[in-house]
C-alpha cells in the first residue's frame, strides 16, 4: 500500500492539470475531464496516504510540485493572456498547493474512518 502511494505520488499532477488544460484552450475546446481527474487523483492519493506520515506527503507533494516547475517550463509556454495573475509558474504552484490540501483533508477523513 505505501509503495502505490509512493507511485502515485511521484505523478506530477500540477503539471498534467495545466497540460491539459491549455492545450484545450488552445484548441478552443473545454476541458471536461479536468476536475473530475484532478478530485479523483486527490482522493486516491489521500486514501492510499491515510498510514504515511504527514512529513512525508508535504516532502513527496514538494518534490512532485518541483518536478512539476520544471516540465510546465519546458512543455508549456509562458502565456501571458492565460496565466495572467500570478503566471505559469505561479498556477502550477497554486494547483500544487490545493492538490496537497485536498490529499491531506481526505487524509484526515479516511484515518477518522479508520479508527470506527
């Protein structure tokens, strides 16, 4: 179980997330499996983290997000009209860090179910 989360884990989900969705918008489409696969992956992760260490997940979830940087910075160009906020980097970072509270609420959810 801990070596799946640990795959799992090691997927750059920050950057699949933006991979996806601006290569939809710059077909002019929608991305209709964007939310769905984003939630899914943050509760299988979650589910899989319920027995690892907290330290752990924020250790593999800052590597995932490094990893994460750099390919959006070889793979995806620095948009200017889409990533007007905070930037490409920026997004990712931000993806990173709602991936990283969604893994560790569902954490606590499953760990409370756990212990009934």
């Amino acid at each position: 179980m801990k070596l799946f989360w640990f795959v799992l884990s090691l997927i750059p989900i920050p950057f699949l997330f933006h991979f996806y969705e601006y290569g939809q918008h710059i077909k002019g489409n929608e991305a209709p499996f964007l939310m769905f696969g984003f939630i899914l992956s943050m509760i299988i992760v979650g589910v899989l983290s319920k027995n690892i260490r907290v330290t752990f997940i924020l250790l593999m979830n800052l590597v995932t997000t490094i990893v994460s940087v750099i390919l959006t910075s070889k793979f995806i160009p620095n948009d200017g009209y889409w990533f007007t906020v905070v930037g490409r980097d920026g997004a990712v970072i931000f993806i990173a860090i709602i991936y990283l509270i969604g893994q560790l609420f569902v954490r606590m959810i499953a760990r409370v179910n756990n212990k009934k």
